[in-house]
C-alpha cells in the first residue's frame, strides 16, 4: 500500500512551491511510478527528482531514472513550483489510484 500526501512548501506574490511525499507502506517495493495532479489554473515552472509534463491543468510526475524504486518503509519527496494562486491539488492519482 502506498499513500501520498501534499505540503505547500513555500508561497509568494503570484506563486508557490509545493510538495509530494510517496511513502511505500506494502511490503513489495514499487518500481517506476507516475503521480498526477490537478492544479486549476496553476503554470509547472519546474519539478525536482521526478521527470514532469503537463496536460492542460494537470501535473503528470514520472519516478526519475536514478530513483525508479522506491523500497518498503521507503518514502521519496517531489517538489515543484508553479506560478499561480491555487496551491493544493483539487485531485491526485497515484498509479492511476486516488491519493
């Protein structure tokens, strides 16, 4: 079982940085994965440790080459920035499961 949770790291005039932290609570470690976010209205302006695109109002985070696995009792933490005023995801997916 994994579970996800979200932190607004940081925010400012017209922007914010954000946070994902991914924690492998099964007992299985999890090779590759994807996140998505729903980010109404944001603009993606940069991720760390995670590869990214965007579709529309949709963050899409790959799991980078150097950290495919994550391990069980493992966590990983994506950040990113975005420009914007809406700073916590309306939705979140991960693996195609809600967060």
């Amino acid at each position: 079982m994994v579970s996800v949770s979200y932190t607004l790291v940081q925010q400012w005039d017209g922007g914010f940085q954000g946070q994902f932290t991914i924690v492998n609570n099964g007992n299985t470690a999890i090779n590759g994965w994807q996140l998505s976010a729903v980010l109404p209205d944001d603009h993606i302006d940069t991720t760390w440790d995670a590869s990214f695109r965007t579709n529309g109002d949709i963050l899409i985070m790959n799991a980078p080459s150097y950290q495919m696995i994550i391990a069980p009792g493992a966590s990983a933490q994506e950040k990113f920035v975005a420009q914007g005023s809406t700073t916590s995801p309306a939705d979140c997916t991960f693996d195609g499961a809600a967060c």
